[in-house]
C-alpha cells in the first residue's frame, strides 16, 4: 500500500496510532486521529521507511479506522 487516511466518523480518538506512527498520525483539537501529511486527505505517498509503522497502526486501531490502499484516497475513506 502506499496511501492511508484515518476515518474520523468511526474514530474514537483511543490514542493508539499516533504511538504506533507518531511521523504519520496527530490529533485534531477533538482528539481524533489526523493524518498529518496531506491534512488526512490520504493523497501523500508514503515513504518506504513509514509503512511498517502505519501498518501496525493499521492492524491495531480498535475501530478499524485507518484505511489503507494502493491508490489515493482522494479525502474519502471509503473510496478504496
Ligand atoms: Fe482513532 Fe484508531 Fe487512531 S480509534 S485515534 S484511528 S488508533
């Protein structure tokens, strides 16, 4: 994968992916997961070196809220 946006209708700001990929995710002013490269809009190609970290944020959010894909996002999470 190469893309990733967090959906921030199903966060629930647990606070688990910013540990696991701190270059990767922040938190917006109500505590939900923001991916900080493109304003969570999933349209900034990840580097090589960020994919272990946001696939162990991947495969540990509670909510299954972060989206990952080969494809751009494009600002929805559903798309891919
Ligand atoms: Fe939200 Fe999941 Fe991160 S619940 S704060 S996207 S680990």
């Amino acid at each position: 994968f190469k893309y990733t946006i967090v959906d921030k209708d199903t966060c629930i700001a647990c606070g688990a992916c910013g540990l696991s990929a701190p270059d990767v995710f922040t938190y917006d002013e109500e505590g939900l997961a923001h991916v900080l490269l493109d304003d969570n809009q999933g349209i900034a190609e990840l580097a090589e070196d960020l994919l272990d970290d946001v696939f162990d944020a991947y495969e540990g959010c509670p909510s299954a809220s972060i989206h990952i894909s080969e494809t751009p996002f494009d600002g929805n999470p559903e798309k891919a």
